[in-house]
C-alpha cells in the first residue's frame, strides 16, 4: 500500500521536475550569442578616390556631360571619403567585361581574410563549426559560395551549409534569424556567418540614372561572424541576440519593385532604385517598429504610447499622422542605447534618425561608417557595431539596436544586450582616432564644384 | 559471350532460408523474449485459479482514492512523455509544374538547333552522342527563350520562366489544398543558378500577397540536391514553431544557363538539364496530420568539398573564350559513389533493421580483424525502404545507384522514367519520381520512401519519408496523360 503510494508521489515527482528541466534546457537554449565577429579591410590598392571614381565614370563612353555631371554631383554629396574601396577589376578598368575568376577572386579575398582572422582571434577550429551560413546577395557560383568555404577549411561532411542569395541589404538579420531556429532544435552548436555582397559582376554600363545610382555608393567591403548557443562560451561572448523582428512588405506591388535588378531599355542590367524607394522604406519601417517597440520598449514607455494614442483618439486632432510620425513620438532611446542603422546613404540615416528621434551622437557611428567604408550593402550593420566598439561606447548591459532596409522591400531589425565591455578597434583601428572628422565634404569639392552648380 | 554456369541452386536455397530466419529472430527479437514470459505468466494465472487472484487484489486494501490517483500519474506520464517528443512534419501535398507542349525540344529540334547555333562540327558531335545515350525521351521541355536561334537569355526572360513554373505549381497545390495565402508562415525557394534581386522569394510573396511576418529564405547556388536542403530548413523552422505550416519550392531555371562554347565537359548541362518546378506543402499542425500524404522520419546531409576533388567535380568556370558554363568532371560517378557511402553510413543506423546492421557490423569486424580482403557487406536497403527516389541526374548516376544498392529495375523506374520523360529537373526531378510511384497506384499507407539527391560541393543528401495514407492515383498533374504509356524500354543507344 505504501509501497504503491510511494511509487505514484516518485513518478509525479519526476515528471514534474522534467517538465521543469525541459523548460530550463529549452530557456538555455534559446541563447543566441556573438562570440566575435571581424570587419572586412581590403588592401590599400582597391581604395577609391574621388578622382578615379571620376575617370571609371567618364570612361563610360555612352554616357552624356549632363550625365557625368549628375554622377559626379552623386559621388561628391555622398557622404564617402576617399578611403573607401572598390573590386579590383573595375578599377584596373574591366568593369564591362569581368571574368567569372574576376567576380569569384572578390568574394574569395573578403571571406578568406575574414575567417582566417576569425578563427585565430575566437580559437575555435574550423571542424568544430556545425552551422555555416553565407550572404552575398548578388552574386551566385556553382558550387555554393558555403562550398567554397567548406573546401578550404576542410570541414566536416555534416556540416548544415545554406547559401542565402537575393536577400538585399538586410540579409544579415535574416541570416541570424536562420541560425537562432536552428540553435532552438540543437544543443550546443557553433555557427559561423560570412556576409559580403558582390559588385564585379554588377556594374551598371548603361545610361538610365535609377541605375547608375548603385555604381556610385555600393563599396567593397564584408563580414563573418561567430554565434553559438553553448552556455560554456557564454563568458567569451560580446552580445546576447534579445529578439528578432522581420517585415516583408512584398505584397505591395510599388514595394517590390521599387529596388529591383532588370534590364533597361537596351538590355543592359543593371539594379533600378525607384522614386517610391522612400515610401517604401517608411512602410517597412512602420511595419517593423509596431512589432518591435512591444519587444523593446520598458513598459513605462509602452504604457505611455497606448496613452497617447487613446488621447490621439480621444481629442481627434486636426492634422493626419502617419505610423512613422506616432512612432516618433516614441522614445526608443527608452529601451535601447545604440543604434547601428544601415548606411544606405546620408539621407536614409538622416530619415531614420529622425523618425526615432535620435541625436548626432546616435548617428555619428552610422555617418562615420558611411563615410570610411561607403554603402557596404548587408554587412555594414557590423561596420557601425565596430565603430561604436572601437570608439569604447559599449558597456556591460548596453542594447544595441541594429536596423536596416532590403529590396523585396524589408525591414528587418535584432536587439542584441551586450555582455562585457567591449574594446576591441577591429578594421577601424588604424584611423579611429580621426573620428569624427571635422567636416565630412568631400576634400575636391572645389575642383569639382561646378557640380554644384549643375 | 560464354555463358555463366548454373548456380548451385541446393545451397543457396538454404543459405537463404537461414538469412530469413536470422532476419525474423533479429528484427523481432523483444516479441521473442516477450512470449516466453507471457507463457510463462499466464500458466501460472490459470494454475492459481480465479478465487486466489481475488483474494490477492482484496488484499491489496486499494479504495478509488489510491485507483484514480494512479490512473491520474499514469495519464499524467503520459500526457508528459507524448507532449515532450518532437513535433511531426508532414507533408501535406504538392504540385509538381507540367510544362506546356509548345516547349518540347525532341531529338529531331535539339540538334538541328545545336548545328545553326554551334559551327564547330566536333561539338555538335559530342552533343549528339550524348543526347543518343542520355536516357532522355522526345518530350522533355525547355523554355521559350532557349528555343531561340541564338537561344535569348535575358533577365526578363529568365524571370519569366521563373514565373511560368512557380506559380503554375504554386496555383495547382492551392487548388488541390485549398491553402490560403495568407496562411502561409514559413517559406523556403531554392533555385541554384537563377539568383535575381529581389529574390524568388520575394516574387512569390508579391504575386501571393503573402503576410509581412512571413519568414522567407531563399537558397542559390547549392546544387541539384538544394531541394532536400530547403527541407530541413524547413524542417528545422517547424521545429520551432508550433502550429505552423511551410511552402517549399524547388526549381531550376534554365534560361540564364545556356553555355555558347565548346568545352565538352561544359556541354553536358545543356544536353540534360529541362525546365521543372514543385511545390511543397510541410505542415506540422495536428488537425494535418489527417489529410497528410507523408511524414518526414529523417534528413541527413553529406558535404564532401573538405576533398578537393569532389569540390571540383561539377565546377562552373569560363572557357578560354570567356564562355562560362558548368564543366563535370569525369570523376563524377565515382565521387558520387563516395558521397553515398558517407551518406549511408548515417543513414543506415537510423533506418535499417536490426538484422542488417547487426550483420554489417559483424562483418566489418571480420574484415578488420579476420580477413580484410573479404567483400564488405553491402546492407539490403530494400528491407528498409518500399520506394526509391533517386535523383535523375543521368543515366549514368542512376545505373551507378542500383549498382551500389543492388537494387532491382523496379526500384529505380521512377528515375528512370523521370528522366525519360522529364529530363535531368535537377532538384524538382525528385518530386517528378515520387508523383510517377503515386500514378502508378504503388504508393501504399506505411510505405517509406528514400530520397537521394546529389549536387555540387559535393553534397549527398537524403530524405526519409512513411506514407501516411494510401494515395488514390492522381488523375492531374504531370503524369496523369502519359502515365499509361509508362514504363517504357529506354535502350543504351538512340540512333540519331
């Protein structure tokens, strides 16, 4: 009798302390953490001046003065420097006609380089990674850009390898988005991301401007970074991945075809960026901050947006809102201390800094990395976090906010926490000290100030 | 040729009722310790006789109380152990595209095609032999812009063959499932050499209007096994979100691809590879689980790029002349041999029977220990399969298949048939065999299928799917108006 009471308290016991069990693993599990993660330098060859910017584009021979003009006015108000850098083959002036090597040789140099520095500074050997995933939006061999990687490190055969193609600007948040589910149904499991994007093989030689509008800000440059969700390396980590918000606002036909690669009237292709770009953006943007101010914002904060928005209600004022102005008057800076907003170009920083209400301090990183390393398509969101770690500004405890916008159109955005103090210089080592510049005008805005009054 | 001599029928008749009986006592081996101990139970029951059992549970002082709190920890146990499994994966149906008949490309206009486009008389040549042994019928298709004299590849083009293919598949797994767009979570587009942006993915969420928080990926560049790959993502996201359902699509598109050299090792892509597409419906809700065709048992995936020759083995490059096309190097057959032995070996464990592994491993100990010059056992994968999948890469890769797996003809016409009337579909051809299984009514509840596909890097992959239902032939779809004709004799050589 006992004996059978006994038995039955042991097993409910048990079961309820696995259930308990299970829910800690499962919570443990979940962790998504940056062990490290390494900026792309190119050498000092591929640096791109205003001056040979100028003459690759005169040597379009199809293009009229009116044309170089509009050019040249893009180059010089970009906010880019002259150190920013560029794929060999165009600049050594095979931008029409780049070999297929040409195209493979760019992606190689920026992954290798990045990976080899990975490995040795995070100590962690090639054949233990289980997880490996690339981005390069445009620009596709067979075999897979993984399984070049997986070639040259020699690593192991069951490796989950996944080649993400066409995904935009924001493929970086959709490449942690991949690895943070696989990390949900594996136990200790280290992923290695490399994020780049190809610009050989995708220089517009054409004369429609929506798309020459690509060769001007698009840069070399790219990124690999380690996740893993093995707690024991929790102590090594620089950040702890808190939410992921993805919005794909495809459905709208304008929205998708607002940044799309086609041919243009003479068959040449090129990558077209629509008047209804901005539109767009602020669509996508809306979309993702409704779903991400509930995930990041304390709930005081919260409180008080559903108060203003019962008193909006309430009062009926006189002017329209839009979602992005309510979302103005939401302070994020409330929930979150950084803000690594994609470089798509000056005025896409400015628009989204406003938008958030940020100051010059919260934006300095974005603008400087605008204009050391120009548009570096996905991976710029690790430039910025760079910049922000180079410069000592991330603290134990700190949000980082990292945001950026992708054709299709998308919107994706992650909240990382950092976990120590972060110190490293990384790729901005070397000229960290000369940021912020005293003014960020391009140094030939006299000898090509004609531009300005073109 | 000298015939062989008649096998020693006596002994190998009873060679092989003694492999059947060490199969049964293996594989049943619980069931045969359990009787023992039943008989043994129940002789000792009928000995006590009913009126001391009665006594014995009077004995035991239970009241309801004690009976129902048992029940409940039982239940509760139970409950626990069942929640706590991880979540099935079915596969709910597809769709696979059935190309139109204005894209046939027969023998006749391939290679008056290839002889206006190509001057150099050796290409046309080789192009020709190999078109004559290819294993391809006279009704595989290519599309429109590829029936050009040079064929057009343009962007537009391509997406429009992007267009013709996904959403003729998408539209008819809508129609078949009743799925709403806007009920899809998850989705998944693998398409390896057409890589537009924005991506396929984005295409099919704008034509669909597909929700905002839908999580999309989008592979490229990974090869005719990308399909299996887009599984377990799929797969894997499951996993991880309940009550949720995902749409996988596999295709190639073949407009941008056409190689206009004359590398031979880069010709065979053009002689093999046909317009395809599916579309998978994976769910992983349970009200599914009763209108499901099958569940996912396992995936298992095999990279062997860390081997420099098996990276090389399908390797896109420029010719001298600046042509870039996809050379296959002609190792292919017996890297592809290496891949699925690596790929076996995991596999193996996971679905053969006990018998099997037991007598592989046995063996491997003999070898290692006894005599390594004995043959390896070769494991009988058909005890463990109904249905093979194989991927119609080429005649070659198939007859390398059944020659590893010993298997017999009937395992791998699907493949074959596929690659007769369809062509080399690269990571869709796999959905094309399973649809030929189900018209020809093969297709059975408990069935388990194997799917293998082979791409490049190297990568072996394999999928493990049971029927959950048997499945009524399909009276649409890609077979449904040549199936009767099926299977056919495919000889070594066509005369051209």
């Amino acid at each position: 009798m006992d004996l059978l009471w006994t038995i039955s308290t042991t097993l409910l016991l048990c079961s309820l302390l696995s259930i308990l069990w299970k829910e800690f693993d499962r919570r443990r599990n979940r962790s998504c953490y940056l062990l490290d993660f390494v900026c792309y330098k190119p050498s000092d060859d591929r640096k791109l001046s205003s001056e040979l910017c100028s003459d690759i584009i005169v040597r379009n021979k199809r293009l009229s003065v009116p044309d170089y003009k509009f050019l040249l006015k893009v180059v010089v108000n970009s906010g880019i420097s002259e150190e920013t850098y560029g794929p060999r083959s165009i600049i050594e002036g095979r931008e029409e006609c780049p070999t297929h090597d040409d195209c493979v040789d760019e992606v190689d140099d920026c992954m290798y380089r990045t990976l080899d520095e990975l490995f040795l500074r995070t100590g962690i050997s090639p054949i233990d990674v289980d997880v490996l995933v690339v981005n390069v939006s445009m620009f596709a061999p067979s075999p897979s850009l993984t399984s070049r990687i997986v070639n040259r490190y020699r690593m192991r055969e069951d490796v989950k390898n996944f080649s993400l193609v066409g995904m935009g600007c924001s493929a970086s948040p959709i490449a942690i988005d991949l690895v943070n589910n696989i990390f949900e149904t594996r136990k200790r499991t280290l992923a290695v991301v490399v994020t780049s994007e190809s610009i050989a093989p995708n220089w517009y030689c054409g004369t429609d401007k929506s798309m020459m509008l690509g060769n001007c800000l698009f840069r070399s440059g790219g990124c690999s970074f380690m996740l893993t969700n093995d707690p024991s390396l929790k102590h090594r980590a620089k950040m702890n991945l808190k939410c992921l918000v993805r919005a794909h606002i495809g459905a709208n036909d304008d929205a998708y075809g607002c940044a799309i690669q086609k041919e243009d009237d003479e068959g040449r292709v090129g990558f077209h960026l629509s008047k209804s770009l901005p539109k767009a953006a602020v669509r996508a943007f809306a979309e993702n901050l409704q779903r991400l101010a509930p995930k990041v914002l304390p709930m005081g904060e919260l409180a008080l947006y559903v108060l203003r928005g019962f008193r909006h209600r309430l009062w009926r004022s006189k002017e329209a809102k839009t979602d992005a102005a309510t979302a103005a008057r939401v302070n994020f800076k409330s929930g979150v201390d950084h803000f690594c907003l994609h470089t798509g170009g000056a005025a896409v920083i400015d628009a989204v800094g406003r938008a958030l209400g940020l100051t010059n301090y919260d934006m300095e990183p974005a603008r400087m990395t605008l204009h050391r390393w120009g548009n570096t398509s996905a991976s710029s969101l690790w430039y910025v976090l760079g910049y922000m770690e180079a410069k000592k500004r991330l603290r134990r405890k700190d949000r980082v906010l990292m945001l950026s916008f992708g054709a299709g159109f998308k919107c994706n955005s992650c909240l990382w926490e950092v976990l120590r103090d972060l110190n490293d210089g990384g790729a901005w080592d070397d000229c960290i000290r000369a940021y912020p510049p005293q003014t960020l005008d391009n140094p030939f805005i006299e000898k090509f100030g004609w531009v300005k009054e073109a | 040729m000298p015939r062989a001599p008649l096998p020693e029928f006596s002994s190998s008749l009873r060679l092989k009722y003694v492999k059947l009986g060490y199969q049964h006592l293996v594989d049943n081996f619980v069931t045969f310790l359990s009787i023992p101990v039943m008989v043994a139970v129940g002789l000792e029951l009928v000995r006590r006789g009913p009126q001391e059992i009665v006594g014995l549970w009077r004995a035991l002082e239970l009241d309801v109380i004690h009976i129902l709190c048992s029940v409940f920890v039982i239940v509760f146990v139970a409950t626990v152990y069942f929640m706590s499994r991880p979540r099935p994966v079915y596969l709910v149906e597809y769709a696979c595209f059935k190309p139109p008949s204005n894209c046939r490309v027969p023998f006749s206009t391939f290679m008056e095609h290839t002889r206006l486009i190509n001057s150099d008389e050796k290409s046309v040549q080789f192009q020709m032999r190999i078109l004559e042994r290819s294993g391809l019928g006279e009704e595989t298709c290519l599309p429109p812009a590829n029936h050009y004299i040079p064929p057009h590849p343009t962007m537009e083009a391509s997406r429009a063959e992007a267009q013709l293919v996904i959403f003729s598949a998408i539209d008819d797994l809508i129609r078949k499932t009743g799925l709403k767009p806007k009920d899809i979570d998850i989705l998944v587009v693998n398409c390896s050499l057409f890589s537009p942006t924005p991506s396929l993915s984005a295409m099919i969420i704008n034509k669909y209007k597909l929700r905002s928080n839908i999580r999309s990926f989008n592979l490229s560049g990974m090869g005719c096994s990308a399909g299996l790959i887009s599984i377990d993502l799929a797969r894997d996201l499951l996993q991880v979100h309940p009550g949720s359902n995902a749409l996988v699509i596999s295709t190639e598109i073949i407009t941008p691809n056409f190689y206009a050299g004359n590398q031979r090792a880069m010709l065979l892509p053009n002689c093999l590879f046909r317009m395809g597409a599916a579309a998978i419906l994976l769910s992983n809700r349970r009200r599914d689980a009763g209108r499901a065709k099958y569940r996912l048992v396992h995936v298992v995936r095999t990279h062997k790029g860390a081997d420099d020759r098996a990276y090389r083995c399908v390797y896109e490059e420029e010719d001298a002349e600046g042509h870039t096309g996809i050379s296959l190097s002609k190792d292919l057959m017996a890297i592809a041999g290496e891949a699925l032995k690596s790929n076996i070996t995991t596999i193996g464990p996971l679905v053969l029977p006990m018998s099997e592994q037991l007598l592989f491993f046995l063996t491997l100990v003999a070898r290692k220990l006894i005599n390594p010059k004995r043959k390896p056992y070769i494991p009988d994968f058909k005890k463990a399969f109904e249905h093979f999948c194989i991927h119609a890469g080429g005649r070659a890769v198939i007859d390398e298949l059944q020659k590893n797996l010993e298997l017999s003809a009937e395992h791998v016409e699907a493949s074959r048939m596929t690659l007769h009337r369809f062509g080399n579909t690269s990571s869709s051809s796999l959905w094309y065999e399973l649809n030929y299984i189900e018209s020809k009514g093969r297709m059975r509840r408990g069935d388990r299928v194997w799917q293998i596909g082979f791409g490049s890097g190297f990568k072996c992959n394999s999928a493990v799917w049971k029927c959950m239902r048997t499945v009524k032939t399909p009276i649409d779809g890609p077979w449904s108006e040549c199936i009767h004709r099926y299977p056919v004799h495919i000889p070594e050589v066509v005369k051209l």
